[in-house]
C-alpha cells in the first residue's frame, strides 16, 4: 500500500473517550479520521489509475510520489492540461488530473486509438472522459462513506493558472509516469464529520 506521511505513526492508538472529553481528545480523534482517510483516499487513487489503464488505456502505468498539503499546487508545466470533477456527498472536494499537453495527447490516443491533434474540442473530451472514469473509480472505493455525486468534467488549458480551494481541504496528490510523460492526480476533499 502506499505511505504518506509519518504522522500516522507518531499517534498512539485511540484511548477511549470519557462521557465530557476534552478539546483535545477530540482533535486527536479528528487528526486520526483524517489521517486514516487520507490513506483510504490514496490507496483509492492508485487503484483507480491501475484499473482504467489496464481496462480502457492498456498502458503500463507506475506511481511515484505523494504529497498532503492544504493547499493546490501552482502549474508547473507551461503548456498544461487540468480536468476537474467536482464531488459532493459524504465527501465534499474535487478529483483533478493534470498533465502536459504531450501527455494529455499520449492518453487521448491510448483512449480513442487516434491521433489527438490540436488542442480544443474532441481533444477536450478525451480528457474529460478520462478524469470522468477515474474520478468514478474513487467514488465506487469510497461508497463505505456513504454516497458521492460527480458533476460534469471541466477542463482548463494554458499556461500560468491556478486552481486555488479553501485552506480547510485537505489536498492529497499522487504522481505517475508512463511511457513518454507522466501526471498528476490531485484530490482535495472535506470529510462531512456529522
């Protein structure tokens, strides 16, 4: 399985709560949920990724760092490609792929078996259906929560944007590389705690 931080094992095990617990048994038992979750939504992430490729793209596909942050990354490709699903539900947040646009064409062509040349219309879709079967991936990993809603793909092109979200998300990237490029799968989500 993956390994995000080491947080996970600087926490003890949870001690019972006594009938009026203190501010800080419950922030502790807050810290483990979310710490627990963003495991469960990493190991989600990767399974995700290695289904599609597998059924939909037949590429190989390998996973390489993870990150956690509070807040979304800024571009780091000039020329990138970012396709967001936004979710609702159990879990609040958005899944984001990111990409360069040579990458975006590698994966548009594994997906439709054409040449994806240009950079708007079916191109667009291709990517959007892309996030679309990996952002439901997740939401079938995570349906012990409770139910998710996706909206419809939305996707950005260009060079120097930034997708900004609330610092209360938490942000869980995860980075993979196939043949000829690699991209980025980001999730940030808020847990509905009631």
């Amino acid at each position: 399985m993956v390994a995000i931080t080491p947080l996970a094992r600087e926490l003890p095990a949870a001690a019972p709560l006594r009938r009026f617990p203190g501010p800080w048994r419950f922030g502790r038992r807050i810290a483990r949920i979310v710490i627990d979750m963003n495991q469960e939504l990493a190991d989600a992430m990767v399974e995700s990724v290695q289904e599609v490729f597998h059924r939909f793209l037949d590429l190989e596909v390998a996973e390489e760092a993870t990150t956690v942050r509070h807040e979304m990354p800024e571009t780091e490709d000039p020329d990138e490609v970012a396709t967001l699903i936004g979710f609702s539900g159990a879990l609040r947040g958005a899944v984001i792929v990111r990409s360069s646009m040579a990458t975006a064409r590698i994966l548009a062509h594994a997906l439709s078996g054409r040449h994806a040349d240009g950079a708007g219309g079916p191109f667009l879709d291709l990517q959007g259906e892309l996030a679309d079967l990996l952002a439901g991936g997740i939401r079938a990993r995570l349906a012990c929560h409770g139910e998710l809603h996706l909206a419809p793909p939305t996707t950005v092109t260009g060079q120097g944007f930034r997708l900004r979200n609330a610092s209360i998300f938490t942000v869980i990237g995860k980075r993979f590389r196939i043949a000829g490029g690699g991209f980025t799968m980001e999730c940030f989500y808020l847990k509905d705690f009631s």
